[in-house]
C-alpha cells in the first residue's frame, strides 16, 4: 500500500472542504496523506479555504504540507486522487436556478426540476474540462465525484471518457439512513440498506439489520404512519423536509424514498410555500457561507476570543467519501451506495440508464450489485421519465439542441405543459449566458 500520498481537492472553494480535509487527516493509518493540493477556479474562495484549513491543521498539531493553486497543471500532476466538489457558477448562479423556475410556478431546487438541469448544463461544461485535465496531468489518479447533479455529470462522463477512473458517490443516501436510525434509535452501524434509483431520486426497500437478524423496513414504515418522522436537529427546512419524508411514506408504504423525491411527489405544495425572494441559496449564503467568511476573518485578526466560537464539523459528508477513498486505496471491499452505469443492476430499467445503487469498492475499482427482484411499476414508472428526461438534456448539451432542450424540459416531471417549458428554458439560456454552450 502506497505511503506519502498526494491529494487534489477539486472545487477547493466549497464550504465543505474543511469538514473533507478533517475526515481525512483523522484517518492518516489507512489513508497515509502527505499532501494536499486545493485548486479552485476562484482564488478568492480557495485562500480563504486555505487559511482554514492551515488554521485547523496547526490546532490539531498535524504537519502536512498544502498547496493553493488556480492552475490545474500544478494542481493534479502527479495526484493519487482528486476528491472533486465543483459548483459551476457559485452560489449566486444557484440562486437563479431556484428563483427563475419559481417565477414559472414550478419547483426551484438546486438539483431537482428544470433548475437541477440548468445547474447540470454548466456543470457538464466545467466537470468535462475538469476530466481533461485530470486524465492529462494524472492519468494514474481516481477521481472521487460529490459534483452535483450527479446523474447527468456522471451520464456525460460516460459518453466523453469511458474509460476515465472515476466513482460517482452521494451522500443523500446514507444521510437519510443514518437519521432514520436516530430517529427510531437503532445501530445504524449493523445496517445493510438495499437502496435504488437515480441520483436524489430513489428508495429504499429493504434494511436488514445484522444485530436483530432481520429485515427492520416494516417496522420502520409503521413507526413512521404512526409517529411521523421528526428531525430533532437542523434548520426548519430540513425538518420540513423529513415531515414531508413522513408523509410520502403515508402514503406509499412500500418503501422509504429519498427525501429530495418531494419535489417531484409534492411540487405544487413546494412552489405553493416558497419565498421566491429568498430560497435555500439565500439561506446558504446568509449562514454556511457567511459563517466560513466570518471564520477566516478571525484567523486572519488573531483574535483568540472570536477563535474559540468557530471549528469545522467531520459531517457525514466528508466521512462518506473518506470511507471510499480509504476502501478503494486499502483493498477493503466495502460496500456503498454509487452512481454507476446500469447494465443490469436494476433488471427491468433500460440498461443504459445511470442509477444509484448499491456496489463494492477495491483496488480494481467499483463492482456494483445486481438487485434480486425487478422494480415496481410505480418506481419504474418515474424513473424511466426522468432517465429519458435527463438523457435528452445530455443530448442537448453535447449537440448544442434547442429542440433535445426543450423535450427534455418538457419532459421533466415538475413541468406541466410544453408552453411553460419553453417559458422558463429561454429565461434560464439567457440568464446562463457564458456558461451554457449555445443551444440552436
């Protein structure tokens, strides 16, 4: 096993960088780095990051040698892997992926709707160059994928660099796992969910739990039609979010879904409660962002007093990828949930579909795991409109298509009509002006 390993974490600039860079150094036995490398296409974002993360590193009493580039030459050559975040466009291009959809009176989700797709186009624009780059000056290196929205990046990949090493991962999954099992007080660490779907789009059917020696899903189902799903931590959003998981579960009680699937399930009573003057972008930049700008300002002042108010929490986030990292470069084996070619995996879905389910990770890459059962209808049903709706705006992108674009806006579940489509499409092509190619 390799030793003095060499990082790159690509889209260094994200709030979530520290939490990652944590994971990772607490992990130093199995994962042995000596270097880390942030590249960011903002310099201004990827100091301020660097300065956090020297910060922290000097409060652990961990030496470690880091490095602060723009440039992708300096940033991957000679990388053993790039833990890659881009957010195409920052924060404020999020914010109008939310706000002009709502304009329409459809569902603004960063990932979700035709605002997901919006966020997809500039994404598969910068990830596909990020891929180049990658494949030129580390042609040896895994690239670890968090760069939303991940089922079309990762379809896009796909079609530009078959053969590139790269592991499509979330951690939605996990997450709603792990709160589950708060929530109802179970060891999440004896689970073995069974998970499928597309990426923010999937369900769990099965949670066998190896310390009960049994499947604990209908419990689970019928804990939450008689209790309701209550977060006790978090903003009012994301407990909102779970009454809603609550409720999705009331009425189909064969499965727990991805939460994120209430923008597609419950669109009209989400567009219906929106701020459209101030979406979850907002929230974002008013406390996530700001908190990490205020943390850097401290360090930067020296003020021991303002120090003691700020750290950077080793979230699931982090770990997940970590896990990963640490399974792939240890010949571990685990098992994961990731976003992979179809192929079978799930039997009765198209095989050329790019679904989430879930896999093993060694040193020879990710082997995913065929599902013992076909689908449902009803999961089949959607999945197989938003796999075609996502595969049009794919389509789109790499045949520069107005008219692939507009079927796949069409197309979309959050949209009604072919009139309304072509309403919002052409608000967000010219609010995207210089990071969509051209559509004709």
């Amino acid at each position: 096993m390799k030793k003095d390993l060499i990082i790159c974490i690509a889209g260094a600039g994200s709030t979530y960088t520290p939490g990652i860079i944590q994971s990772i150094l607490s992990r130093y036995e199995q994962f042995p780095v000596s270097e880390i490398r942030l590249y960011d296409v903002s310099q201004k974002r990827n100091h301020r990051t660097y300065v956090i993360v020297e910060y922290l590193t000097q409060r652990l009493n961990q030496s470690i040698k880091l490095v602060e580039t723009t440039d992708p030459e300096l940033a991957f050559t000679g990388v053993d892997y790039i833990f890659s975040q881009i957010r195409a466009g920052g924060l404020k291009m999020r914010e109008l992926d939310e706000k002009i959809p709502l304009k329409h009176g459809l569902v603004g989700q960063e990932t979700c709707g035709v605002g997901g797709f919006a966020y997809g186009m500039r994404s598969m624009v910068q990830f596909l160059d990020l891929v180049k780059d990658c494949i030129t000056y580390a042609p040896d290196a895994w690239i670890l994928n968090y760069t939303n929205p991940e089922t079309i990046i990762s379809e896009a990949v796909r079609r530009q660099f078959p053969s590139a090493k790269i592991i499509n991962a979330c951690d939605m999954a996990i997450s709603i796992s792990k709160t589950i099992a708060d929530i109802y007080d179970y060891d999440h660490d004896g689970w073995v969910p069974t998970y499928y779907g597309l990426n923010h789009f999937g369900w769990f059917t099965e949670v066998y739990d190896k310390n009960l020696d049994k499947d604990v899903l209908p419990e689970i189902i019928k804990r939450a039609q008689q209790e309701g799903v209550w977060l006790n931590e978090g903003d009012d959003s994301w407990k909102e979010t779970y009454v809603n998981l609550g409720r999705m579960i009331q009425y189909f009680p064969d499965s727990i879904p991805n939460n994120y699937l209430e923008y597609y399930l419950m669109g009209d009573e989400k567009v219906a409660k929106a701020d459209p003057s101030y979406t979850r972008a907002n929230y974002v930049m008013d406390n996530r962002d700001n908190y990490m700008e205020n943390f850097y300002q401290a360090i930067l002042t020296g003020s021991k007093k303002d120090l003691e108010a700020y750290s950077m929490e080793n979230e699931i986030h982090g770990q997940y990828i970590t896990d990963i990292a640490i399974s792939l470069h240890c010949d571990l084996n685990q098992r994961f949930n990731l976003i992979v070619p179809n192929k079978g995996a799930i039997p009765n879905l198209r095989s050329d579909a790019v679904v989430e389910v879930p896999a093993y990770v060694s040193a020879k890459g990710v082997e995913p795991i065929a599902l013992r059962h076909e689908i449902s209808d009803f999961h089949k049903g959607l999945m197989e409109a938003q796999v075609a709706s996502e595969k049009l705006w794919v389509d789109a992108f790499f045949e520069q298509s107005y008219l692939k674009a507009l079927q796949a806006f069409t197309l979309n579940q959050t949209v009604p009509s072919m009139l309304v489509a072509k309403k919002v499409l052409d608000d967000l092509i010219e609010a995207n002006k210089g990071y969509w190619p051209e559509l004709k």
